[in-house]
C-alpha cells in the first residue's frame, strides 16, 4: 500500500502508524482514510506492538477546520469515528508516542491509545469548546479515563496541558527529555516487546472485557478468557516452564 499522508513499518514485530503530513500534520479526510487503512494493515500484522507517532514539529494540530463545513461534517465524523473502530479492533497494545503539539482530533488518537509516552516539550489538550464545538471521541474517552469533575474540566475549558501535567492526571505513561527522547521510546517500548506477543494481546482482551461490568460478569468473562484462550497458548506454557525449570522463556506468539 501506497500512502500519502502515513507512513508504515514493522521491525522485529514493533509496528509503527506514523503521521506524515508535517510540520502540524492537520488531518484531512484523506489522511484519515489512510490512517484506517494503516490501522487495518497494522491489526493483520505479526508483533507485539503497534506505535502510533508522527513527523514534523506537532503530532497533530487536529482535524482540518475546512472539513467541518455543512457540506463535508457528515463524512469527515463518520471517517474520524472509522479511525477508532480500527484501533478499536488491533488485538496488540498501542502505544502512541507524542514530541510536540497533539490538540484536538489529534489529542484524541493519543486518548485511544492503550499507553502513551510524551516529551517534556508536548502540548496536550480539546480546545474544540473555544470554536463552539466539542470533540466526541473525547467526550467518550476522558470520563473513562479521569474523574467527573477533572474531564468536565478539559472538556469544557478547552485547556491545553503540558506532559507533566497530563502524567500528573494519569493520561501520560512516562515524560522524557526532549535530548535523547527517541531512544527514551525505544526503552520503554522494549519493556513490552520482549514479551509474548500473544500474552500482550490476551491481557489487553481481558482488561478491556472487564470494563462496565459487575465484578460476577467481569470475572466470568475474564476467566474465561485466561482458563479457554490464555492457557491454550504455547506462550503461556512455555513461560511456565520457563520459570519452573530457572531459564529465559523462548517465545512463539502462539
């Protein structure tokens, strides 16, 4: 696949979704097109993780205001909503990686993802409330995230945050030195992708299937899931093993 405005890679199973279109890489409709056409590509491919981050100066200064016109709302938020339901359906943890700028539609790709690491210098925020609109994914996203009164705050203040901040509230994982940041991402990252590719992705199902339930109907689901699928997988035994016998596990993300 050719694209534009994305660009894609997959080294030794860390899959990276990478914004393209610098220095502020506002989103089109077109970019977001491509971007569930990353995603898609992204959820078939072998790994343990998918990093989503971006060229340029900002992450992303958000969705494109030209696309919010009468003629165009309709389709630009049924593509927008379409980049989620990709990253919705990517079994594999994703983290998204931000140096610089992420407001608005693109704050909100950085609110999907499963962990996210910022530099000291990224700026955060949904600033949507300050031109009369406000942003849905986040309207979702924030309240599962943080208390009432501290996304109703976000949201309806418009604020933008520093990382600190954001690490303060919990939305950021870690907050790096802007010297040295990319090799800060690989450390972190590297935590994660020495691990079972198909473990990662199992504890991923299980805390996401646990999410608005009851304890009972949270719990059975989650068992299940450990005692049908987990312990069916030659990770989880041979990691087992690995441990009783005193030696490294070998992975086969199977």
């Amino acid at each position: 696949m050719t694209y534009e405005f994305v660009k894609t890679s997959n080294e030794n199973g860390i899959i990276r979704v990478t914004l393209n279109r610098p220095p502020l890489n506002v989103l089109t409709i077109p970019m977001m097109e491509e971007l569930i056409t990353a995603f898609l590509w992204a959820k078939q491919e072998a790994g343990s993780l998918v990093v989503l981050d971006a060229e340029g100066k900002a992450f992303s200064a958000g969705v494109d205001v030209l696309d919010h016109t009468a003629d165009k709302v309709e389709k630009m938020i049924e593509v927008f909503d379409g980049i989620f339901a990709a990253m919705d359906a990517i079994a594999k943890p994703i983290v998204g990686v931000v140096n610089g700028a992420a407001l608005g539609g693109g704050y909100e790709l950085l609110l999907f993802c499963d962990m996210v690491v910022a530099s000291e210098k990224a700026k955060l925020g949904q600033p949507e409330i300050q031109v009369g609109v406000f942003p849905p994914l986040a309207c979702y996203v924030l309240p599962r995230l943080l208390s009432w009164p501290k996304a109703m705050e976000l949201l309806l203040s418009g604020d933008i945050i520093g990382a600190e901040r954001a690490e303060q509230l919990g939305l950021v994982n870690k907050v790096l030195p802007v010297e040295g940041f990319a090799e800060g991402v690989d450390r972190f990252i590297k935590r994660f992708s020495s691990l079972s590719p198909v473990v990662l992705a199992m504890t991923k199902k299980a805390a996401k299937s646990g999410l608005g339930k009851d304890f009972e109907s949270g719990m059975k689901v989650i068992d299940h899931i450990y005692l049908k699928e987990l312990m069916k997988t030659k990770d989880a035994l041979e990691g087992l093993q690995a441990f009783m016998d005193k030696r490294p596990p070998v992975w086969e993300g199977k």
